[in-house]
C-alpha cells in the first residue's frame, strides 16, 4: 500500500500517484502504474473540475500505462490529457502556471520498474536537482546499476533524492527468490497437477486485477494452456499477452476472480462457477501467490507451501527484496 502523498521537495509542483489535497494544485500529474493504491483521487470529481479550468495540465505515463487507464470507462475523461513517454527516452517539459504564466522546465526519463506491465520509475533533472522516483518496482541485483541513463561520464548521476518504494526494506525479507526460481516452483506443480488427466484443475487465486501476467505468460508458454480470466479487454493491444489468456472456462488453469472466490473453492466451485467438465466433477487445487505470508514464517519454507489438503501458498513478489533494495542504494 503506497504512503506517498504526491509531492517531492525538490519539484512541489508535480504530482506523483497521488491526485488528491495538496495535489489538486500541481501543474503536472505522473502515474507509475495502474494499481489502485497509486491512483488515489484520480478519478474524484475535484479532479474533474480541476482539468475543466485548466488547459495545460496533463497526466503523464508510459503507453502501457495509458492503454491500461483508458479501456477503464471511469477513467475516459482523462483521454484528451493523457501523454504516454516512451521509456528510457528523455523528454523536456513545461511546467506551467496558468494564473502567472511563469514556466520551469523539467526533463523526466521513464525507466523501467519490473513491477507490472506499463510499470516505471521516473527520473526528473531540472534546477532543484536529479532526482529519482521509483513507485513499485522489483528488479534485479545489479540490474539498476546497468541502467544506462541513470549514468553520466561512466558513473552514476548525482542524485540529489531518491523517492523509494520501501514495501519489504525490513530484515524479515532480506532474500526473496527470483521471479524465474518462484515461476520454477508454481510451474512444476501446476504442471504434475493437470498432467494427471483432463478434469485436474488449477486455480490461480491472484488478489490483483492484473499485474501477474508474468506468470500466466510464462505458464501459457511452457503448458500449451491459456489462462482463463475475467475480462480481456485491457489486452486488447498487447497481443503478446493476449495470446495466453483466454475468456473460456474449459481450460485447466484459471486465474478468474469473485468476491466470494475463497467460498466458492471450499464447495469445489471455480471463481467463474465450473464444477464439471463433459458431466465430470474437477479436480482442483488453489495456488495463491504472495511474499508477506512467507516472510512472516520465522522458519522458512520452499517457494511452493502446502496450506490444506488442495491449497499451496507460492512465493512470488512484484517488489525488490530488503537486500535487493540495498544494492539498488
């Protein structure tokens, strides 16, 4: 859950996945991504007016970004102020007062976060400094400092403040494992699972509407087998993740969701309501990605966990380990 409130120090006057208080007056608006914790207020009718009396104030994202924010009906009114940056591409902008007229210039660069599709870190240089912004993200060890822009004349820039995503900085999760060695574990047994015939089933029980499309990808790709879910619309110009997903119940793995999702399982309902396939009963497992759980474990466990007789926790995160962060600083 993001507690940033919007603003940084060194450049008040944009706002940051947080459109809401203070962040009504701000000259321009930057979204990270799209998971709710970081669109506090985005959609609020005092937003609405705001963008009503103003004709220089833009929100400014990557084009996934954008794609993913528009195809929500909620969000169209945003459609004629949305700018996409592509990624890693520096780009000058004006930050503008529209009742003085004074102007300062910042160039902002799109880096990539790792944390879900569309996902970036946004480095600003202007007259206050460079300074660094990193919403959610997970990356690699190492993986920061082969960045090409965030270095100048062979060693990294001075950054003057990095705004950082401290979701796990807390001993407890000093190792997480790697987004390849967490996909090892869930495909290895999704796999042992629905190879035992075609009425084995497995449940995917995601808490996010997107974000894990890591994982159904790489599923997809290595099974033969599309993930069932919900809706596809916010896919619908991403054919490489479109592709995998499918709108179709008689598949063997799904990622479907519902309020009472936990309650349908224990009856041996799948989310989208299945019990049977060709007048056969399901055979089905749950298997719920998560990190908190894990790290909450004072003894540590494999990154496959055995909850209940068809239940397994699977260790899998969308943010840097505590040691991760610290090489990334």
């Amino acid at each position: 859950m993001s507690s940033f409130q919007g603003q940084m120090e060194e450049y008040p006057t944009i706002s940051i996945d947080r459109f809401d208080r203070e962040n009504l007056k701000a000259r321009a608006y930057f979204l990270s991504h799209c998971h709710k914790d970081h669109m506090k207020g985005l959609r609020a009718p005092s937003l609405k007016r705001r963008l009503e009396c103003s004709l220089k104030v833009f929100l400014y994202c990557s084009p996934v970004t954008k794609e993913l924010l528009l195809t929500s009906p909620k969000y169209r009114f945003w459609e004629k102020r949305v700018k996409a940056i592509e990624i890693e591409t520096p780009t000058q902008i004006a930050l503008v007062d529209e009742a003085s007229g004074e102007k300062e210039e910042v160039v902002v660069t799109l880096l990539p976060a790792g944390h879900c599709p569309g996902s970036v870190m946004f480095l600003f240089q202007g007259s206050n400094g460079t300074v660094l912004y990193t919403g959610d993200f997970r990356l690699a060890k190492g993986e920061a400092s082969r960045m090409e822009l965030l270095h100048s004349g062979g060693r990294v820039k001075d950054i003057q403040s990095v705004y950082l995503d401290t979701t796990f900085c807390d001993p407890r999760f000093y190792q997480i494992p790697s987004r390849e060695e967490c996909l090892k574990g869930i495909l290895e047994l999704v796999r042992s699972w629905i190879t035992r015939s075609p009425h084995h089933v497995v449940w995917l029980n995601c808490k996010a509407a997107y974000g894990y499309e890591y994982l159904f990808t790489n599923l997809s790709e290595e099974l033969g087998v599309q993930v069932h879910v919900d809706k596809m619309d916010m896919f619908r110009n991403m054919p490489d993740i479109l592709h995998h997903l499918t709108t179709d119940r008689n598949t063997q793995v799904h990622a479907c969701r519902h309020p009472k999702a936990e309650e349908y399982f224990q009856w041996n309902k799948l989310p989208c309501g299945i019990t049977s396939k060709n007048k056969a009963m399901l055979h089905t497992i749950s298997i719920k990605p998560s990190t908190m759980w894990f790290g909450e474990r004072t003894r540590k466990t494999n990154v496959i966990a055995r909850t209940g007789e068809s239940s397994y926790r699977a260790c899998f995160s969308f943010h840097s380990s505590y040691s991760e962060v610290l090489t990334h600083l």
